[in-house]
C-alpha cells in the first residue's frame, strides 16, 4: 500500500482497459489522478467506443480509495485541448508526478492496401498523440522537480506483426520518442520509459473484428475460439495477459522502486517477443 501516496498520476485512455486498470491501481496505492479519454469512437476503427459513463465509473471506483480524480474528455489529437485540460487539472491537484500515455486504438489491413485516412489516423494517435502528451505535461513534471513516464507501446513496438504496419510503425515509433526523450529530461530528473504488452484482455482485441482477424478459418468465432489461436502467440501457455499486469509493470516503473531505470522498453509478454 502507498507506493505512490501523495503523487499525482495521469492517464490518457483511461476509460476502459488497460487505462482504467492504470488509474485503479495508482488510486489503489495512494496517488490522486488525472484520468482522461476521448469516450467516442475514433474514425477508420472497429472497436465499439468507451463513453463518459464508463469514465464517470472509474473515477467513482478510484475516489473509494480515498484520492482525489479529475476526469477530462479531449482527443489527444487536439493539442491545444490536451495542454489546457492538463494545466486545469494540475492546478486542480497541486502538481504532476507520474504520466500515462496509453490512449491508442487499432484498424487492419495489409500495408499496401490501407486508407491514407487509416494510415494517418493511427500515427495521429498512437504515435502522435503521445508526443502531444509529452509536451502538454513535461513542463508540469519540470515543476515539481522531477518524474516519471510510462508510455504503453506494444509487441508490435518491439517485432514486424501482419496486418497491422500502420499500427507497428506507431509503436516502434514510440520507443524512438521515449529513447530521445529520455535523454532530454533526465536532467530535470524525469524518467522514460515504454511497456510492450502481448495480447491483453480489453476491448481493443475482445471484439468480432479481432476475433476474425485471428481465426479467419470459422465463421463467427468464440472467445474459446480466438484464444486457441492467442495461445500460439506466448511463450507461457496463456491466451493474454490481465489490464491489471500491465498497470502492475506501469506502477512499478512510475514508482520509487525503479528511481533509477530510464529509457529501458519493458516487455510485459509472457515472453511473445522471443518467438
Ligand atoms: N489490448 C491489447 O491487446 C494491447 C496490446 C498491446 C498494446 N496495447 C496498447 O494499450 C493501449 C490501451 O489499449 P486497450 O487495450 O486498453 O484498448 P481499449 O480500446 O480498451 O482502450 C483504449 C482507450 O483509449 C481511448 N482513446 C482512443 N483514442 C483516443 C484519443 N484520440 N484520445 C483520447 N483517448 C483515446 C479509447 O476511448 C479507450 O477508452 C493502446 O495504446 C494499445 O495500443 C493494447
């Protein structure tokens, strides 16, 4: 208990998934938050919407901690939205000391047949829209003297996956920004650092699109089905892997416990990336 007592965490995403598992665990271990989502659907992507209702819900869940949470509903494409929200909410609560950026969505298709819309959309948030983050927070975290940031990239960060190229230069991209930024803020005293999850159980990938993208030989597959096939993907014999073991892998990072760990891209992949 109490590992982030007295800091204060920003989230992007933090509606649902692994998000919202990052905001119940830092609320969880003493941290007031800034939780912030786009709560509608975000073009050229499949995966049903969150809503401010499911934001609403986590920000009740974590204030039974005992913290103080401010939600804000911007698109981290929106820059000029981003900085203004964050210098409102962190004049709210004193100060910032921990940064999520984990907003990201996914779309499908081969490299050479994807939409330029579809193409610029996911650079726009899932690399970005990181940026955007970046810069709306840093000179808060300057401010308090210091900090940390964990940016949520994927196994596709770290390896080539089918399909999804858009989504795989995004993430690789995102372990460039966190390696040159690390260098550019660690004399303030910020760390950097990304996390690379395999498959985690979100609606990002609990969706029929997914599921047929995974078992494109039946029609109509179960969630039985699609972790048959989510299996193949891991070292350890799981299908995926719990919102709450990649906020686990973030609380640490953000933490005291890793004062010293900076531009370090940490798989939490039940070892997918050495297959
Ligand atoms: N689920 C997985 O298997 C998996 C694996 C590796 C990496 N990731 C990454 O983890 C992060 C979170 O994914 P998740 O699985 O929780 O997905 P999710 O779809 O369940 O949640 C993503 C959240 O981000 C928000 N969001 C999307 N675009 C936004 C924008 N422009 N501005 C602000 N908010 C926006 C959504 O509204 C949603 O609430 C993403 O960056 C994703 O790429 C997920």
């Amino acid at each position: 208990m109490g590992r982030v007592a007295g800091k204060v965490a920003l989230v992007t995403g933090a509606a649902r998934g692994i998000g919202r598992a990052q905001v119940l665990r830092f609320a969880e271990e003493g941290a007031d938050v800034i939780a912030l989502d786009i709560c509608r659907q975000v073009e050229t992507t499949v995966t049903p919407p969150s809503t401010s209702d499911d934001l609403a819900e986590v920000a009740l869940l974590a204030e039974k901690e005992g913290v103080r949470v401010v939600t804000g509903v911007v698109d981290v494409r929106d820059g000029g939205a981003l900085t203004e929200i964050v210098a409102d909410a962190v004049a709210d609560l004193g100060g910032l000391d921990i940064v999520c950026a984990t907003a990201g969505i996914t779309s499908k298709g081969a490299a050479v047949e994807l939409s330029e819309e579809a193409w610029e959309t996911m650079l726009d948030v899932n690399l970005t829209g990181v940026w955007r983050t970046c810069k709306a927070t840093i000179p808060h975290l300057i401010d308090r003297g210091g900090g940390a940031m964990v940016l949520t990239s994927s196994l596709a960060g770290l390896r080539g996956l089918r399909t999804v190229a858009h989504y795989t230069a995004a993430k690789h991209g995102v372990v460039g920004l966190m390696r040159s930024l690390a260098h550019e803020v660690a004399p303030y005293g910020i760390r950097v650092n990304t996390v690379h999850p395999t498959n985690v159980d979100t609606p990002m990938i609990q969706n029929p699109a997914v599921r047929a993208a995974f078992r494109p030989d039946l029609d109509g597959p179960t969630r039985e089905d699609f972790a048959e096939a989510a299996r193949t993907m891991n070292m350890l014999p799981i299908p995926w892997v719990e919102p709450r073991d990649i906020a686990n892998a973030t609380l640490f990072l953000a933490s005291e416990e890793a004062r010293y760990i900076t531009a370090v891209a940490l798989p939490v992949d039940a070892g997918a990336t050495q297959l």
